[in-house]
C-alpha cells in the first residue's frame, strides 16, 4: 500500500514537473519612453527640459531653437522578444516658430523602425522663432507609438517643452530740443543810384543860333554905319 502510494506521488510530481517545461515561456514587452529638450542656438543658451512658464527658456524673435527627442525602449534584453517595432515619432510644430529646413512644413514625422531593448534613437530638428508677442509661451509636444514583436502591447508616449517670448524693448530715439526759429533776414532795398550831376554836352552842329544872331547884329550895324559915313562924306562935297 504504502509503495502505491509513493508511485502515484510520485507521478503527480512527474506530470507536475512536465507541464512546467512544455509552458511556453512569457514574453517580456518593450517599454517605451520619450523624451525632449530645447536649446537657444542663437544665444548658446543651455539645454532645457522645462514644461512649465515660470522655468521656460527665454528666447528672442528670430532665434534659432534645437529640438532633441530621443526615444527609448528601457527594456532588459531577452533572447529578442521585447523589441519596440514599427515606432514612429511625430512633431506638430505650434504657433510662434517655423521649421528652418521648410518654413511650410508643420508636422515633422520620424518613422524609426525597430528599437531593441536598452536602446535609444535620437532626433535633432531645429526651427525659427516667429512670434513678436512678449511673454508668449510656446509649447511644443512630440509623441510616439510603437509595439511588441508579437504585436500584443501597444507603446505610446508624449513629452512637451516650453520656451518663451521676450521681446526686446527699443529705446526711442531722444527728441531734439525745439529751436527758436531764426526771424529771417529782410532783404535789403537796392539802393536808387544817385542821379549823374555830369551835364552831358549837346552833340556839336555847328555855330549856335545866339552867336548867329549876334554876327547879324553886329554886321546889320556896322553896315549902318558905314553908309551913315558915306553919306556925310557925300553932303559935305
């Protein structure tokens, strides 16, 4: 009875011990994770994480911004099956920047594949800063998604950085004190040029009328007095 008992023990224990080793093994999942920072490239500033205004980057109109986001599958190794497949990265870029490679393009996608465990895939982009606004905080958020090689657990993930606007203040240009304007200057009156006292001399036309008449005088007399003489010289014979 007793060696009955120790076969059918001993049995259970077999068919126990069987079933362990014939279960399939478990397949351990990825585990996906995003990350991002943000660096004024302009200014060299330093790289920042911040998701929140009050410990944003400060950036200037114009600047130029770099992205990194990196994508992790913080998995441990094992034998292949907690491989991330088909991960695709996307970047929705918001109001107040434009991207440098093509100020049109709005959404930045990244298919990046296979991500094997403890690995890590990083993506670089950079854009414009276009807002004018002071204190306009822009916020950027990038995701991803991604599998299981047996296509079982789903990854997904989003991670979100803020910069913000400051624009800088213009000192107007001083304004010039006003002057008392100048009374113009009259214009002097030409002077009249004094009258010449110089007589100009007549053109000469000969002997003048009064000297004329005064030849005929004296002729008409002299001639009066010759015939007087004549006469008396004649009565007196």
């Amino acid at each position: 009875m007793r060696n009955v008992k120790a076969l059918v023990a001993s049995g259970v224990v077999g068919l126990t011990m069987a079933s362990l080793v014939a279960a399939p093994a478990f397949a351990w999942h990825p585990q996906g994770k995003i990350t991002k920072t943000v660096q004024d490239t302009t200014s060299n500033s330093a790289v920042s994480n911040a998701t929140d205004a009050g410990k944003a980057l400060t950036v200037k109109p114009g600047d130029i911004l770099t992205y990194t986001i990196t994508v992790n599958n913080a998995a441990e190794d094992d034998n292949g099956q907690n491989d991330m497949v088909n991960t695709v990265m996307t970047d929705t870029l918001p109001d107040g920047v434009e991207s440098v490679s093509n100020a049109a393009q709005r959404t930045i996608t990244e298919n990046i594949g296979t991500v094997k465990a403890g690995q890590n895939v990083t993506k670089q982009y950079q854009v414009k800063v276009t807002s004018n606004t002071d204190g306009a905080v822009i916020t950027n958020k990038a995701c991803f998604s991604g599998n299981s090689s047996a296509n079982d657990n789903a990854q997904n993930g989003c991670a979100t950085v803020v910069v913000k606007v400051s624009v800088p203040k213009t000192t107007p240009a001083p304004t010039p004190a006003p002057t008392t304007p100048s009374t113009p200057t009259t214009p002097a009156t030409p002077s009249t040029p004094a009258p010449s006292t110089t007589t100009e001399a007549l053109p000469s036309t000969g002997p003048s009328t009064a000297l004329i008449f005064v030849a005929v005088v004296l002729a008409g007399a002299a001639y009066a007095y010759r015939m007087k003489r004549y006469d008396k010289q004649n009565s007196s014979l």
